[in-house]
C-alpha cells in the first residue's frame, strides 16, 4: 500500500513536470493510471482504508486528475483497438478489471500479445478472434477424445499460434479460405490415421494425427495439444 | 519439381536430402513435419530456433504449391 502511494505520487509529479516543461506527459499519465488501478486492487482485497492525503502531490490537481486520465484512456484505446480488443475489454478501467480479476482472460491477453510481438503470429489475428478460438478449443475440443483414446486436456500457447498460422499466408499475410478449426477438430475427434509416439529431443512425446488435408499432434502423456500444419488434400 | 526458395532448397537438401527432387507436396511437408516434431520444440512446447527455421520452410514449401 505505501509502495502504491510512493509510485502515485511519484507518476504525479513526473506529469506536472513534463507538462510544466512542454514534453510529453503519455507515459507518466499511463503508468499513473497503473499504479493507481494496483492500489484500488490491493485496498479492495485487504478492506485497508484508502489514504488519499497520502495520494497527493503538488501542482497535481483536478484539471491534472482529468487530463492525465483522458490521455491514459486514449492510449489505451489505440492499442486496444490495433491489436482488436476493443470490443471485447472497452476501457482502460475494464483492462485493469480484468488484469486483477480475471487471471485467466488476462494470461490470455499478454500470451497474445508476446505471440504477436514475436513475430509467430500475425497482427491480422485480433485478439478478439484470438480469443474466440481459444474458447472454442477449450468447448469443443478440451474433454474430447481422440480414436486411440487419448482424451484432449489443453492446448499449448503454441497449438493457438499455428490454429492461425494455418488461416493466414505467411507470404501474403492474407487470410486463407476455409474454416481450419472445425477441420482439427474433425481431425482430432474422428481420424484413425495417427502415428505411433515419437520422442522428441527434449524427451517428450508426441503423436500425430493425419486428416484430410491437415495434421494435428498431441502429447499422448499430457492430452495437450502441440502442433498442427495444413497439408495439400 | 516443386516451387520453391533456393533458401529451402538448401535446408532440404541438408536435412532430407531424400524429398528435394519429390513431385507431390506432401512427400515433402510430411517428413518435414516429423522433423519438427522431433527436433523443432523447447521445453515449453514452443519452437526454438530450428523449428523457425524448418517452419519457414514448411510454409514456403506449401503456400508456393497448394492453393
């Protein structure tokens, strides 16, 4: 609690200063919002009494309190809206909702964006889609079992990552036609074409299942889904 | 023969000199997807450097012949 409040007032009077010199204010404005969406999050857990004298810093009042709150907003919507999860997480306050209440859909949303960023998945995949795939899998797919018995646990980061690997063309970077999950889930759930286990170099195990026009691999050991890559039919 | 980079043509040659000359894609991208299989993931199921490399590889061989 008193670390939030040193990092508020800190981010506040790092904004009057930028704002007094003429520079730009973007970054002490978000990381202001961060600090103070930690510090409502660990008062809402603990029942701890919000000291906001101890918040306070001077030359930081409510005109600052607005402006720096809408720039925080905008920045957020920007980004929001580039990588498509401005639908689904609309606000700045919702984004930091779901950060600390909501573990699961946030892991999903920082796997997306490292996927992104690395460069294995394209942009053209919005986290929206991204997201909507993830659940998919886990609803239609997670509990289910493949021909040789192996009941589907999970998916790997990875698994997602190649689900649009195999929609989008790596060299146009345009979307492939066809609907590629229902085809794994097809292959996963009815091919009897599925290899024996190979052991991988760093001594895990795989099977691979061949359908039409696609091969999915699964951990036999764990149920995880691992890899999967379109085939000509 | 088989579109392809002259990058891949390397890589196969060097990997699975068996496939280079295949007319049917798949005679390609199914031991290349065993390849990556075995040799191509980290510890966390993510791949590492070899299997960029052999997914490159498996995409250019795939998208310059299946459409």
């Amino acid at each position: 609690m008193r670390y939030n409040e040193r990092q508020i007032r800190r981010w506040k009077r790092e904004y009057v200063a930028m704002d007094a010199a003429g520079l730009d204010t973007s970054e002490a404005s978000v990381r202001l919002r961060a600090a103070q969406a930690r510090q409502t999050d660990f008062i809402s857990k603990t029942g701890m009494k919000r000291q906001s004298a101890r918040e306070m810093a001077a030359g930081f009042g409510r005109s600052q309190a607005v402006s720096s709150i809408k720039e925080a907003e905008q920045i957020y919507q920007n980004w929001s809206k580039s990588i498509g999860a401005n639908d689904q997480i609309k606000t700045l306050a919702k984004y930091y909702d779901v950060k600390y209440n909501d573990s699961p859909r946030y892991e999903l949303l920082k796997t997306y964006v490292r996927s992104v960023e690395s460069g294995r998945m394209s942009p053209m995949v919005r986290f929206d889609l991204y997201e909507d795939y993830h659940r998919r899998i886990q609803t239609e797919l997670v509990g289910k079992q493949t021909k040789s018995g192996i009941t589907i646990t999970g998916q790997s980061k990875h698994f997602l990552e190649r689900v649009f690997g195999t929609m989008i063309d790596p060299k146009t970077h345009k979307p492939r036609s066809g609907v590629v999950l229902d085809v794994i889930i097809q292959c996963v759930t009815t091919s009897t074409d599925i290899s024996d286990p190979v052991i991988r170099a760093d001594g895990k195990r795989s099977i691979v299942i061949l359908a039409e026009g696609i091969a999915v691999s699964v951990n036999p050991d764990t149920g995880i889904l691992v890899q999967t890559n379109p085939k000509e039919k | 023969m088989l579109n392809m980079t002259d990058k891949s043509r390397r890589f196969l040659e060097k990997r699975l000199p068996d496939v280079v000359m295949a007319e049917k894609v798949n005679d390609i991208l199914d031991p290349l997807y065993m390849l990556i299989e075995v040799e191509g993931f980290d510890e966390n199921d993510d791949y590492n450097a070899f299997g960029d490399e052999a997914q490159e590889v498996y995409d250019d061989v795939y998208y310059s012949n299946v459409r």
